[in-house]
C-alpha cells in the first residue's frame, strides 16, 4: 500500500484536534458517521466528549473489520493518530468487497480529553468486561499491594517509601508478580489503579451498542484495538485480543507468528480480566473473532506505572493547575505517548502492516 512519510501529521496534541482530524477525514471519505455523546462527564474545557463512528462499507458486508483509539483514554493519541492516518492514506478502499470497517473514536472520550487512562468513574474499560452479577475474579495481592499504590503522601519521600515496598515485593516475588498484582484488574478498591469496575461503565455500554449496530449479522470480525505503555520503545507487540482457543492459531497465521498471548507466557502483558474482547465474544462465537491489541512500547514498567500511580493520586488529592497535579499530568501523558516523530514513524510503519495483515487474513475465513 503505498503511504505517504508525513505521519505526524496524523497524531494530535489533544482531544478536541483528534477529533476534529478524524471527523475531517471521515466526511472526506463520505463514511457514515455516528455521535456517541458521553452524558456522564464534560472536557477540561467544559466541551463536550464524544465517541465517534465512521462506517466505510457496504451494509450487508459478512465480514467486518473494528479499529478502536483510546480504550485506555490518552492512549489515544497513539490510535487516533494511526486511525486518521488509514483514512488519510486512503487505506481503506485497499479492503475487499466483502468487508466494512469500524472506526470507534475514543471509547473513552474522558480519558483521552483529561489525559488519564481511565473513565469518568476510574475504571479500566478494559478490565471492566466482566459478569457484574457474578463474583468478582479476586486479586489477593492487590489489597496488600493498594496503600503502596496509592500512598497516603505523594511528595517529601511519601512516594519513594511506597516505592520502597512495591519493590521488595517485586524482589520476593518477581517482578511479574508485582506486574500482575498491580495490573491484572481489581475489583474490590474503587479509587485504585487498574480498578475493573462495580458496574459496566459508559464507554461499556457504548461499546457492546456499537457491536449491536455493526456485527450482529458478520460472519467474520476482525479487531485491531491501539495501545501504548508495554514493551520495548517504539515496538508494537500484537497481544491476543480474543479467545485463546478459537482464535490464537488463526491470528497467528495472518500476523506472521508475532502474535502473543499472556495465557501461554509470551507476551509482556500480565494475565488480565475483563478485556474489551468479551463484548463481541458475547455477541460472535470465538472462531468468528479474531482480534489483536498493538501495544506500542513508550518506557520501562515501572515509569509506566508510576505515572499511573501518579495521575491516580493527583486525581484524589489536588486541584487541577496546583504544580503538584501539572508534574503528575505530565508524567501520564509523556508515559503513554512519546511525541516525537521518531516514535510516530515507527508507529505508524508498523500500524500499516498490521493493516495489510488483517486484510489478508479476512481473505482467509
Ligand atoms: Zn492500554
């Protein structure tokens, strides 16, 4: 697929400019567009947020192709940027007849637009995937873990002492012991980190109504959902986004065996619950999903999730503008999303052959 080399141009410095790039590029397409407006919360700027659409395709295609930016808020200047530049690129009409795309804009308009990971109610929208009638999965370690996640104090050592005792426990039990203690997804700490909810958030409810709109009548989907924060610098790892056995061997054979999965010990994820993925495995059986999350590597884990533990304190503790709370924003926002267009390059290189890839692999099933 030929692409043009001006790929910063795709990526934006905040909410309301993503938006407008993708609205831009999707009318310019003449996609059918969709407003998803989030009741629950408003903008720093008090605008409004929005989870936007963008149909290409005919109505009746058996095979349907969903992009999803900023599942995890502010990640999503990595996936808005990747999406505006498919749409810019014209990579689109490189699809067969067969097939439509999805392009969900911010799943998590408040994330993004607040620079957090997180939804209006702090919950990890991916994690929050789970049966909410049923016994929340337990992660013992995570209670013994929350008040070093979120000390009491964050400046005059209270951090470096919390710091402290995260690696110990790191050192006693390994370091992804500490990584799956603190990331896997809780349930029982509201106002933690990585908190999976006590009930489907917004951006849930939006996301399986999307699915009922696009894919009650697909034979076949396909799911590319943009990530930022795991692995090495400016690396997309293709992470399993489906069910392990009806769909690992398949996404491997259309992603040239890069693909990694955290139920057999190959990806730098920890074992997670309630992903994104059991929305459409609700609505498709495993052997018609075929989905991938690309984590694109920013820093190290720990800076990654100190920055989380930071933006999660500030969150609790400060009014926003205090210096306190613009050091905090800083950090969430520099961890998730390395602005430079180094970076961007090889994000989007690899954003354009995973493309190809899926488009190839849905000419297979
Ligand atoms: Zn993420």
């Amino acid at each position: 697929m030929p692409t043009d080399t001006h790929s910063a141009e795709y990526f934006s410095a905040d909410y309301p400019e993503a938006r407008q790039k993708f609205l831009d590029q999707a009318k310019r397409i003449g996609a059918s567009l969709d407003h998803r407006l989030n009741p629950k919360a408003k903008g720093p700027d008090g605008g409004d947020l929005y989870t936007d659409v963008a149909r290409i395709g005919p109505d009746n295609a058996s095979k349907v192709l969903t992009i999803i930016s900023g599942t995890h808020g502010n990640e999503g200047f990595c996936g808005s940027g990747c999406q505006v530049g498919y749409i810019a690129n014209s990579l689109h009409e490189a699809r067969a007849d067969d097939t439509a795309i999805v392009f969900v804009h911010a799943i998590n308009p408040y994330g993004f637009a607040h620079i957090r990971r997180v939804t209006e109610d702090n919950v990890d929208i991916n994690r929050n995937f789970v049966d909410h009638s049923a016994p929340y999965p337990d992660n013992e370690a995570y209670h013994e873990l929350h008040q070093y996640a979120v000390p009491d104090k964050w400046a005059d050592g209270g951090r470096e002492a919390a710091d402290a005792k995260l690696k110990e426990y790191g050192e006693t039990h390994g370091a992804m012991a500490l990584q799956t203690a603190m990331s896997a997804g809780q349930y029982s700490h509201p106002h933690g980190i990585f908190f999976g909810g006590n009930a489907p958030t917004w951006s849930n409810e939006t996301l399986r109504s999307i699915i009922d709109d696009h894919m009650a009548d697909a034979d076949h989907a396909a799911l590319i959902d943009f990530h930022t924060g795991l692995g090495p610098n400016g690396h997309g790892e293709l992470i399993l986004n489906g069910d392990f056995h009806g769909s690992y061997a398949r996404a491997q054979s259309w992603y040239n065996d890069e693909v990694t999965s955290f139920e057999d010990g190959t990806s730098t994820s920890a074992k997670l619950t309630g992903m994104i993925c059991y929305a459409f495995l609700d609505v498709l059986s495993p052997e018609q999903l075929t989905g991938i999350a690309v984590e694109y590597g920013t820093y190290d884990v720990v800076t990654v999730l100190t920055a989380m533990r930071f933006d999660n304190w500030i969150n609790l503790n400060e009014e926003p503008g205090s210096p306190l709370w613009i050091e905090g924003k800083k950090a969430i926002r520099d961890a998730l999303y390395c602005d430079n267009d180094e970076w961007k390059q090889k994000v989007w290189d690899r954003a354009v052959w995973t493309l190809e890839q899926t488009y190839a692999g849905l000419a297979t099933v």
